[in-house]
C-alpha cells in the first residue's frame, strides 16, 4: 500500500546542530497516528520540513507516492496536505465564516479572481458554513475570530484546515492552550474526523495522544526512537527513561 | 459529506449567516454620496474647478495606495516613482507622438506597469523595514535619472510645451479647467467601480488575508508572491493613470511628480481619511488639499504645522482615520434609541 505520507532519510541541520537526523516516516492512508516527544526533540521542524516551510539538507518527501520535496508550500496544500499551528494562525479580524471560505475558494482556485464579487460564489461560502455547522460553530459565523474564547478559535483553526479537504492532515497540538474544561470539545472533532484522512497530530497531552492514536512515534534529539501502537510504546523502556519517565515517577 | 454529524443537532438551519456574507458586496447608498459631492461640486464651486482636478487626481492616486497599503499592507514610502512614471510617460507621449489624451492614459498606465511589475518582483520578496527603504531607493533612482535624462525629460526645467488634443476630438481642455475637471472625474469614477470590484472579488479577499496572516495565506496553498505582484503591479497601473492625468491637465511635468515628499504626502491623505476602506482615499485626500489650499493662503510655509497636529491627532486617538470617527460616531447614534 502507498504510504499517504512518507519521508526517506530526511535531514535538516541549523549550522552544526542537526534538526532532523535521517528520519524515515511513514504515515499510512486513513491513518490516527501521532507524534510525540520531550521538548526540543524537533517535532515542530519535522512538521516545516513536511509542509515546506523549511528546506531539508536531504532526503526526500512523498505524498501519496509523489515526491514533493522541493515544491513550493502552496503546492503542497494543492496536492492535499493541510495543516493547524500549534498558536493560532487565524485571520483575526475577519469573521469566522470567512477565514474558512478563504480555505474553500483557495482550493476551488477561486481564490485569486478578480473580476467577480466574492459573494457570488454562493457555493463556496454554503461549504464553509456547512463545515463549520458540523463543528458547531454556526452561531459564531459572523464573530470576528478575535471576539472567541481560545477553545473556539482553536476549532476554527481544524475548520480552516479541513476546509482544504486534505487527504494528509497535520495537527500541531490542536489542545495547546486551552482551559482543561474545553479540551473535550476538541477531543471530540478529532475523534469525529472523517476517516479517509490520514491524521498525525503532534502532542504533549498524553491522555489525549493515547485516546487517539493507533499508532505512536517517538522522536528524540531529530531522530525517530521508536515506533509503535499505543500499548508498545507505554511498555518500552527507553520511552519511559527519555520521555514518559517525568510522568510514571511523578 | 466530509464530516460525521454529532449525534445531537443543536444549531438550527440557519442562512442569514450565508446570507449575510453573500450580499457583502451590494451597494450601499452612502456609497453614492462621494459621487453626488463630486457633481455638485462642478456646479457650486465653479471657480474652484482647477483645485477639484487636482483633488480628484489625488483621490485616484490615494486609491492605488490604498490597494498595497490598506489591503494588502505593503507598507511603501515609493509610490511617487509610479506616479512620476506615470506621469512623464503621458508627457513624453504627448510632446513627441500625439496630444491625444486617452490614448496618453493607456501610456501611462502600462509605462508604470511594467515599472511596477519588475521593481515588485524584486522589492516583494522583502518585509518590513527592508521592503520600505526599497521604495525609497527606487524612487530615488528613478528621480535621478529623470534629471539626469534632460534629452528626454527637460531635466530640472521638466516637460515644457504640451497640447494636449480635444478628449474625443470634441472637448477642448477650457481655461476655467472645466473639462480637466470631468474629464479626472470620469476617469475616477471608471477607476472606483474597478477598484471597489477587486476589493470585494476573492482575490482583494485573499490580499487581506494576507496582511492578516500571511502564514495562514502560504498554509491554505495561496501563491502569495503572485498575489503580492499582481496587485502592486495594478496599483502601479492606476498610480500611472493618476499622473497622466495630471500631466493632461495641467499640460507640465516637473521634477517634483517623483518627489519623496509627494509620496510621504499620498500616505498622510490615506491614513488622514482612513486605510483599508476604499472611502478613505476620497476624505482623506479631499481634507488635505482643501485644508493645504485655505492654510496655504494665511501662511505657505506655517500650514505643515497643522497637517502635522493633525497627523499626530488621528495617528494617537484614531486609527480608522477620519471614516474610523465616523463609524464610531454612526454605532454611538444607533446604540441609543
């Protein structure tokens, strides 16, 4: 089977510090995995190399079995590779049914018309709704973004994400920063995600990676440790002693 | 269906939001008003009608800033280089090929174009500071270079001698600046109808999004640098309008149409009436010739004194510019009942 997302010896260094140590990945079709790590392992640099934010010093990238390494990042989303941010990346001023029509008239290649209203695209603004009804964000359609709680602004975040249908989607910690109370409503649209996308979510909160994952990396220093299902990795040693290890004895 | 329905509905079907949405764009009566002001204008102030012109061309060299500015938020101190382009393109045309006017326009607009298309593929892969002193030293060289070329531009002494032909071959430009007056005034006008388009078309949509995040813009798969140029090179186009038009009706071209100082100037009026709102352009510019006219009058060196407490005013206790006042001002009346 075509892994949904691959990558073959993928290095990066800053200068002297390597970043990415020869990382071989695969993230298959449909898949819940997740990738976990103590700070500074390079789980976000990881994520820039994937979406093209950053170059790799080699190696090379696979979605759906084409290699995309040295396509631009708006190539990549074209190809079906969508992505949130760890701290919200958001249009902050413009409503929320908006930011996630901006998403929906990129992917129709709408996005750079010029000699049209914006509203006549009737359909693609009904989509964006549609999509944000199902995340139960349809009372908020014309709040600016900046006027939700956090929680919130972080489901518009997964709105705008899958407003690009992606067949590969990245989730860097989709819970980060939200008040405990919240974090549910979050769990919940992960979980309820549609099952033909693959999924790799990066995250500390490990309750939240070992009720989602089927499937856990673990990487250390820029180099995968180990890879497992959930059950494995709780069970290996050297992940308890570099990682889970501040947990069980804490 | 690309997402599994929560097992609980709770949000009725509800479209106003679409709705709402769609008809964003529809023209809203206050709109008009610029353009009664504007005809009115010609009929009450008919001995103002050569500072009118100039206030129109203003407004229409205002509203190609607004477009990189306030949409997009490429911050440049340059647009006088496309302006100026603009402006000795319509006076070289006029001087040496023909005095015909609308011809002339189309000159000026592609001279700037192309101007603002290869310095945009250049400066736009900077930010900030970087993209800022860019413009400057752009329209530095671009100066230089038209006093230094005095074969061709008449170097200090600017582009002296211009007839310009009757606009159809029907309506001579009039000592009273009758004609220069309409003839700004149509151009405007063709240029609002377009400029308000592209605000309201997804592509203006998408220039906003990317002054409001450009991360998210690259992360939903938008060409921003495309986007970027397309638009600077179509703010270049309408800077050069504004310049042709100035050169048509006032049939000279001088060193000071690439001016540092008319392109600080061009971002005072913008900010004065209000950036990112289209409408701005029209107050802002219309303020600050009308307020430089009468000023001018009591005192031609003291006025910058004023304009300067006024730019300090609206830049500490009004962000929004003069229309950001009067949107606060309209949601105070409507609040009480």
């Amino acid at each position: 089977m075509i892994p949904a997302l691959e990558t073959i010896g993928l290095k990066k260094s800053f200068g002297a510090l390597p970043v990415a140590n020869d990382i071989n990945f695969r993230l298959a079709p449909g898949a819940r995995h997740a990738l976990i790590g103590p700070n500074g392992a390079g789980k976000t640099t990881f994520i820039n190399l994937i979406t093209g934010r950053l170059e790799p010093s080699a190696g090379e990238i696979k979605l759906g079995g084409a290699e995309i390494t040295r396509l631009s990042q708006s190539g990549r989303v074209k190809r079906g590779l969508g992505r949130t941010f760890q701290i919200n990346t958001l249009f902050k001023g413009l409503s929320v049914l908006e930011n996630v029509t901006m998403a929906v008239s990129e992917r129709h290649g709408a996005g750079g018309d010029m000699f049209r209203f914006a509203g006549s695209r009737r359909d693609l603004v009904e989509e964006a709704y549609d999509l944000l009804e199902r995340l139960r964000l349809g009372n908020d359609a014309l709040l600016p973004v900046k006027e939700l709680p956090y929680g919130k602004q972080r489901l518009v975040e997964i709105a705008i994400a899958l407003g690009l249908r992606p067949s590969v989607l990245l989730l860097d910690e989709p819970a980060a920063g939200v008040p405990s109370a919240e974090t549910e409503i979050i769990l919940n649209v992960i979980e309820n995600l549609p099952g033909d996308i693959a999924v790799l979510i990066i995250e500390h909160d490990m309750d939240l990676v070992f009720r989602f994952a089927k499937k856990i990396t673990v990487l250390v220093q820029g180099a995968v440790l180990v890879e497992g299902t959930p059950a494995e990795i709780a069970a290996d040693a050297r992940v308890r002693e570099v990682y889970l290890g501040e947990h069980s004895h804490g | 269906m690309i997402f599994k329905r929560p097992s609980s509905s709770d949000s009725a079907p509800s479209d106003s939001a679409v709705e709402q949405m769609v008809r964003s764009h529809r023209l809203r009566p206050l709109e008009l008003l610029p353009w009664i002001v504007v005809v009115g204008a010609y009929f009450v102030f008919p001995e103002y009608l050569p500072l009118g012109s100039q206030i129109l061309i203003m407004i229409l060299f205002a509203i190609s800033l607004d477009l990189i500015l306030g949409y997009a938020g490429i911050i440049t101190l340059g647009h006088s280089a496309l302006f100026g382009v603009g402006a000795y393109a319509a006076g070289i045309y006029a001087l040496h090929v023909t005095g015909e006017p609308l011809s002339g326009l189309v000159v000026a607009a592609v001279a700037a174009g192309i101007v603002g298309f290869v310095s945009g593929l250049v400066i736009l892969r900077t930010h900030g500071l970087t993209l800022l002193m860019l413009t400057l030293a752009i329209t530095f060289l671009i100066a230089e270079l038209a006093n230094k070329a005095g074969f061709i531009t008449g170097g200090a002494d600017g582009l002296q001698g211009i007839a310009m032909q009757e606009i159809f071959g029907q309506f001579r430009f009039d000592m009273f600046g009758r004609t220069a007056y309409v003839y700004s005034a149509v151009v405007l006008f063709l240029v609002w109808l377009f400029a308000r388009l592209l605000v309201h078309s997804p592509f203006g949509r998408s220039l906003t999004g990317i002054r409001e995040n450009v991360t998210r813009m690259h992360a939903i798969g938008t060409p921003v640098r495309k986007r970027l140029v397309t638009v600077y090179t179509i703010s270049a186009m309408l800077a050069g309008l504004a310049g042709g038009l100035l050169t048509h009706t006032t049939q000279f071209v001088g060193l000071s149409v690439l001016s540092f100082e008319r392109s600080g100037e061009i971002v005072i009026m913008l900010i004065l009436g209000g950036i990112g709102r289209l409408y701005g352009a029209f107050v802002g510019a219309a303020v600050y010739m009308i307020a430089q006219d009468e000023l001018a009058k009591a005192d031609p060196v003291f006025w910058y004194f004023w304009i300067g407490l006024l730019l300090v005013l609206i830049v500490m206790f009004a962000r929004g510019g003069i229309l950001g006042l009067v949107d606060q001002a309209l949601r105070l009346v409507r609040r009480k009942p």
